[in-house]
C-alpha cells in the first residue's frame, strides 16, 4: 500500500532515454504513490535521443513497468505526447497495456473545476516555426545539464545533496523569464478560447501554480532538474511536490495539507552507443521498438 495517496497526479518532461532523466528519484515517488488518476503531459520517454544514442537502464524499464501495473490495477493513466516524444501522436487513440494515448484531454477536480492539460510545445513559436532553431536550442540546453551532471557528481563526492545548477541558471536569465512569462500568458488565452477553468502543461520545466484573469495555470515541472509533480488532494485542492525535499515528510505524515506550497530554489546504466537507434536509422524502427516495450508484458514485481 502507497503512502502517499492523491486524487490525481500530473508528471511531465521526464526525458527517458537521456542520461539527465533523475530516473531513480521518479521510481521512488510512483512507488510511494497512489492515485486514481496518472496523466503524463509529454516528453517522457525523450525519442530525440534516438537520433545520436540512447541510455537505456534497467531503470527506465522498471518505471514502465510500475506505470502499467498501476493502469492495470485501477489508475486512469493518460499519455499525452510532447515534442520530445512527437512520433507517438500518431497512436492518439490507441490503448497500450491500459495507458490511453490522446492529443489532449479535460480533467475535472474534485470541487468541479474543468482543467485542459496538454504538453505545450504547440505555443512555443521557436518549436513551432523554426524546428532546427529548436534543435540548436536543445543541445545548449544539454551542455548546461551535462555541466549539471558534472557539478553534481562533485556535490556527491564531497557529501552535498542534489542541487540544480541548471535550473538555478536557467530561472536567472532575463530571456528566460520573459520566455516563461509569455508561454504562460499563451496558455492561458487558450483556456480561455477553450471555455475550462484552468491549464496544465508541461514543456518549460518551470514547475507552477497562478491564478491569471480568471484562470488557473499549472505546470508539473519536471524529473531532469527539479523533480517535482502536481498533485490533486480529494478536496480539489492543488499543489507542487518537490520529492527530493518533501518525500520524507510527506511519507511520514509529518507536514499538513497546504495548497499552493512551494519550496525555495535552492545507477549506473546500459549504454548503446552502437545500437541501431544511434546510426541515424529511420526513426520507425525506433518508434516500433517503443510500441513492443510499451506492449511488453507486465511484471507485477514492481
């Protein structure tokens, strides 16, 4: 039995498949969670890096295997693809061992409330417009995590918890800011045009909760930098959870319900690095080897 229990539970950019996915600390917080509903809002499994090389741990399939367990044994599990992870919407509509995929979907909380969720990359004009400026935009953002990576590491050996260099940087950057502030301002209207009372997203790795005009915007964050979740109590009420820094209080039942919480900033795998997936192959074999995983029995030992 979990111990952490929720009404809902909303997880976005976990990017499996690279070696900055926080794949551990994400195992860890689905197996001390549960919930009747999972949503996934895009770039979890991060099939951009099939192009140039993937890591793959056992991990990653461990994880999996916990999400279909939990779509088997109750959980309404909803995928819904992001940019990362694009080549998997052409299957909205499909059902893969229990995980409905769809483009995107309209969660009602508890107190009634109409919550469009979706990834997000669609109101991105650079991922929209001009995909190799997207692309540039995402190797810079792999030499800040592999600088990440590194810092992390010497934190370890000098007996320092996980701290993100990235997402410090990142939120400290005067375009990045203003990035943020009009990608929500964008989501926003959509709702808005939408005629629901809220929006979830993903995309930014800037984990949220704001009232804007009227309407509630949220996004998850991510399990890169900041490893963090959005979470539904049976009241309706909603807020962020950063694990690294609550998981303990949270499974012992220490620290009180609060809505709108949030915390200040501050294993060896498998590589193949000559796999198919990382000699520029088509990317439908890829994608069909993801459709196997994803249809792959379910080991219930997870």
């Amino acid at each position: 039995m979990s111990d952490f229990k929720q009404r809902a539970i909303f997880i976005s950019d976990t990017h499996l498949g690279t070696r900055d996915a926080q794949s551990e600390y994400l195992l860890d917080f689905l197996r001390n969670s549960e919930s009747d509903y999972l949503y996934l809002l895009g770039d979890i499994i991060d099939i951009w890096k099939l192009r140039s090389g993937w890591h793959w741990p056992q991990l990653n399939n461990d994880l999996l295997q916990l999400v279909f367990k939990k779509a088997r044994t109750g959980t309404r599990v909803i995928y819904v693809p992001g940019n990362h992870d694009e080549m998997l919407r052409k299957y909205v509509g499909s059902n893969f061992n229990g995980i409905q995929i769809q483009q995107d979907a309209v969660h009602v909380t508890a107190d009634g409330r109409r919550l469009l969720l979706i990834h997000g990359d669609e109101f991105d004009s650079v991922v929209t417009n001009n995909r190799w400026l997207a692309h540039i935009g995402s190797w810079a953002y792999d030499v800040l995590l592999w600088l990440n990576r590194h810092f992390n590491n010497l934190r370890r050996r000098l007996g320092f918890p996980y701290w993100s260099l990235s997402h410090y940087l990142k939120h400290r950057v005067k375009n990045a800011v203003n990035y943020i502030s009009s990608f929500e301002q964008a989501l926003v209207r959509e709702a808005r045009q939408r005629g629901v009372d809220g929006i979830v997203c993903g995309h930014i790795h800037h984990a949220a909760i704001e009232e804007m005009e009227g309407i509630s915007y949220a996004n998850p964050g991510d399990w890169v930098e900041s490893c963090t979740a959005l979470t539904e109590n049976n009241q309706g009420q909603m807020r962020i959870i950063h694990w690294l820094e609550e998981s303990a209080s949270l499974l012992t039942g220490e620290r009180e319900w609060s809505p709108y919480m949030d915390m200040p900033e501050d294993s060896k795998a498998m590589d193949i690095p000559n796999s198919a997936y990382s000699r520029g192959l088509e990317l439908q074999e890829p994608i069909e080897y993801m459709i196997d995983l994803i249809n792959a029995p379910v080991n219930d030992s997870n």
